[in-house]
C-alpha cells in the first residue's frame, strides 16, 4: 500500500472516542513498511468542517469522495484485513502538510 492512498477502512471496533464504522483514511505510514508488515498507519477522514490545523487539515476531492478533512487525532494502525478498497492518492503536497501537521500534534 502506497503512502497517501486513500482507502476505505472498516473501523467498526472502535469505542468513543475512536471512528467507529467503515470509513475513507489516509494511509500515511512508509510505502516501503507497507509491503513488509500485514498493518498500515492510517489517519481517518471526516466531512465535518472546519479545517483546525493541526487536529483537522483539509483534503483535496479524490476518487468519489466529497471534500473532507484528514482527522490528526484519530491516527491508529490497522491490519491490512480492514482495508476495503482504494480511492485513489493525494498529492505529493498535500501529504507534505499532513507530515506536518502529524509532526505538530504529536511533538512536544
């Protein structure tokens, strides 16, 4: 799985204040520990504006998806078997931010 794919993730055993139900993500962890591992990074997506940098960074449309937010807080790795399906890749940019974004959130 290539870093910055968007996919589908089923996320329905999360509890509050963890996403729950199957919802787009942001894969986010390195593409060359992706092949190795049988889990990726994820950093999950919301249609609830605003954009609040770092905790909510807004995202380019890509596949069929609407507009939406990458929610920094509700990063979590996941095993492969929870991926649905790919939407399609975010922009070398827009990945660039969100780098920085995860940087901020989770630094000192």
């Amino acid at each position: 799985m290539k870093r910055g794919t968007v996919v589908w993730v089923n996320l329905e055993d999360a509890h509050p204040p963890e996403f729950g139900k199957t919802r787009p993500a942001v894969v986010v962890s390195n593409t060359e520990q992706n092949s190795l591992l049988d889990s990726v990074v994820v950093v999950p997506l919301s249609s609830r504006a605003p954009a609040i940098w770092p905790l909510r960074l807004g995202m380019p449309v890509v596949g069929k998806l609407n507009r939406s937010f990458a929610i920094t807080p509700g990063i979590r790795q996941i095993a492969n078997r929870h991926l649905v399906r790919a939407e399609g890749v975010v922009p070398q940019a827009v990945m660039d931010e969100l780098s920085a974004a995860l940087e901020a959130y989770l630094g000192d």
